[in-house]
C-alpha cells in the first residue's frame, strides 16, 4: 500500500489560518504602544513555521520575534572588540527581557502572559487570536577574521543561563530559495507542510513524541534533500526524501547537514540540534506510515 496522492495534496495544501495574522497583528500593535526607552524599541516579525508558510492547520503557536537591535552581542574576543570600534552597549539583554514582558503585561493583562518559560514569553490565545510565544532578544553578528560573515540573534534561557544564537532571517532567506521557480519550482514548501502533516499523524496524541520531532526540526532536516525531489507528484517527494534521509544516516552522510540557517550543523548536543537517533526513529515511522496507507 501507499498513502494516495490526493491525500498527500491536501496536506500539502493545508496552510495559515486567518487566526495566525490577526496574532502577529495584536502582538505588534502591543509591543509598538509601548513606552520603550531611547532607542530600545524592538524589530518585531514573525518566525517558525508561520514565516515560512509552512505551517499547517493544527500548527496554533505563532513565534513572533522581538528584536532588539540599538545593541548587538557577538563571538567577538575581548581582544578583537576594540579593533572594530566595538564599545559597550546601553542596554543589555536582560534590560530588554524585562521590558518586553512589561509590555505585553501593560496590554493583555498579567493573566494571559507567562513569563516562566526559558525562552519566549507565552501570550495566550483569546477571541481571534491564537496562541503566540514571543521570543525577547538581540542583534547578534557572528564574525570570521574580524569581518561579520552572519546575522541573527542571541538570548539566555532564564531557566539554565544558556546562551542560545539562532539566524531566523537566514532561515526564512534560504528556505525562499529553496523554493524558486530555478530550484524546486514551489514544491519545496509545500512538501514540507506535507511532510509536517505526516508528523502530525505520526506523533498523535504524544507529547513524547511531539518534542521528539519538533516542526522545526522536520523543516531544517528535508531543507538537506536535493532539489530535485520536490520537482515531481507528492508520492514521489515523500518516498525519495525519505530514502535520502534514511541512506543520509546509514551512510554517515547526515554528520554534514546543516540547519535551514546554514549556520549550525543540524545533528549535535548544543540546543540547537537534534538527535541522529531521533531522526532515525522517524525515518522508520514516515516508512511504516507509508506502509500503511
């Protein structure tokens, strides 16, 4: 058996719910209001699957990021600093974080915002507007022979101090690529919202499973196909990137994938990457769903 194609296109086709806009517009005009001190006020846009019109129907957390960008940290020496004119900056992150959250308090009412997660601040969904995470953080500019090679961002997990880089506009940037009309002519993104459906069917009920294989994850690991797997019908996307993953990591091919961002190496130990094991364990059951029908 297989999954038939007509189904394999109605969850490619599956996308943003107006929900989702009018979140990103109610977030925005909450952090836009706001007070700000001199030169604080944050770049506010969207991330995550909603950025990438990747998202599917049961995908209800819009990522919104606010970034400050008056202030940028770096992986800069203290050596190095002073030969690029670096001086220390007004404001810190934490100076921001706090703000942020005060902000988003002043407008939805402490009730609806909690704080106590490491890294985004949830604002609860209410009537037309889903359920957001807003990730508080700051300009970061990553450098190679005193020269910035890649921008992103930067922030600190408030529950175990790490300090996490991510490159979300690198990501939006590079997944756009992927999709033109030269590389895979538009079949790259919505295979993805196939493939994230196929996760949905997947993980079910199982909030193991639903953090085993985060959404993001599935993105960045099918942005490693080729091109030309997403040139053809739906079947014919899903069984061949999934044999390409599958021989990727039997190989030891998949040591060299790289995260949407081109930034990171996508398997590894840090907090932003994943398991080898992990992705072997849903190679099997993409197969299995397969399988099945």
């Amino acid at each position: 058996m297989a999954i038939p194609e007509d189904r394999l296109k109605v969850w490619a086709n599956q996308g943003a719910t107006e929900g989702s806009k009018n979140t990103y517009t109610s977030i925005k005009a909450a952090l836009d209001g706001y007070s700000w001190p001199e030169g604080m006020k944050p770049d506010i846009y969207l991330q995550g699957s909603y950025a990438n019109s990747t998202n599917t129907r049961g995908n209800s957390d819009v990522d919104v990021v606010a970034e400050m960008t008056c202030v940028y940290y770096s992986n800069l020496t203290e050596a190095e600093k002073p030969r690029v004119g670096w001086i220390p900056g007004r404001y810190s992150f934490s100076d921001f974080r706090v703000h942020v959250v005060t902000a988003l308090r002043s407008y939805y009412g402490a009730a609806l915002v909690d704080d106590a997660g490491g890294k985004a601040v949830r604002v609860s969904a209410a009537a037309g507007r889903l359920n957001a995470d807003v990730l508080p953080c700051v300009q970061y500019k990553r450098y190679d022979a005193l020269q910035v090679v890649a921008e992103g961002v930067t922030f600190w997990n408030q529950v175990n101090g790490e300090q996490v880089v991510n490159y979300p506009r690198l990501h939006i940037k590079n997944g756009e690529q992927k999709n033109e009309t030269e590389r895979s002519k538009g079949g790259y993104k919505l295979s993805l919202r196939m493939f994230k459906n196929a996760r949905s069917n997947i993980v079910g009920e199982s909030e193991v499973l639903r953090k085993r294989y985060p959404s993001y994850f599935v993105e960045c690991l099918l942005f490693n196909v080729p091109d030309h797997a997403y040139l053809s019908s739906y079947q014919y996307t899903y069984v061949t990137a999934v044999e390409f993953v599958s021989n990727a990591l039997s190989s030891g091919a998949a040591s060299k994938f790289v995260t949407q961002s081109w930034q990171h190496w996508l398997f590894g130990s840090t907090s932003v990457q994943w398991s080898q094991d992990h992705a072997k364990d849903l190679v099997v059951r993409l197969e299995q769903l397969w399988k099945n029908g």
